[in-house]
C-alpha cells in the first residue's frame, strides 16, 4: 500500500489570511445580499396591483438567516397577518374567480441581473471582488 503524508508547515501566513478573510465574507455576503433585496423590493412595489388592499406597502425585506455556507434574504408579504397573505397570493397566482395579477415572479425574471450587478457593487465596495 502506497501512502502519502501531507502537512501544512509554512502555510501560518496563508491560513491567517483565509481565517480573516473568512471572518469578513459573512457581514460582506449579508451586505450584498441585502442590496439584490432592495431592487427586487421596489420592483414588486412596482408590479403589484394597486387597491385598496395596500399589498404594496406590506411588501418587505425579511432579517438575513445566516446558514452554515449561506446568507438568505426574504423579501415579499412577510409576517403582514393572514388576510394580506392570502390576498398576495391570490394577486400572485389567481383563484377560480380572479384572474393572476403577478408581481413576484416578473420581478425575479425581468430585475434579476440587476438585483446581481447590486449584488456585486456590494462586494466590490468590500474589497471581496
């Protein structure tokens, strides 16, 4: 059996870096994904049917969830009570009654790339890119 022996002796510099640089991805990864948030905000408030209801002022950036390897951002009808969620969501894919008046899903088609170019300025201001 052929064995092979690895070890790390003069990498203290490099693992120094990468542990600082570790410590600074997650604020940088929250700022950014926090900015894609922000357009893909305004474009619901911007898509969404107009009435009396008021669903685009209930339209909202959640807290960010910081995961193991990720940093997720919610952003739509979030905690607006159970009456508005269901209108949303009535609006977003229709009933047997109302036709759908989409806001979300045009939004995450049509902004996508700018919510990423807002994404990228972000972590280009960090120094990250």
């Amino acid at each position: 059996m052929a064995k092979a022996k690895l070890n790390t002796y003069g990498f203290d510099e490099y693992i120094k870096l990468l542990e600082a640089t570790a410590e600074s991805l997650v604020p940088a990864a929250t700022r950014a994904n926090l900015a894609g948030a922000e357009v893909a905000k305004q474009g619901m408030r911007e898509r969404v049917p107009k009435d009396e209801h008021d669903l685009e002022n209930h339209i909202v950036i959640g807290k960010p969830v910081i995961g193991a390897n990720e940093v997720t951002v919610s952003v739509g009808v979030l905690d607006a009570g159970a009456e508005i969620a269901r209108y949303g969501t009535a609006q977003e894919f229709g009933t047997s009654s109302m036709p759908a008046s989409p806001y979300v899903r045009p939004t995450m088609k049509k902004d996508a790339k700018k919510m990423r170019a807002e994404q990228v300025e972000s972590l280009k201001k960090d120094g990250l890119l």
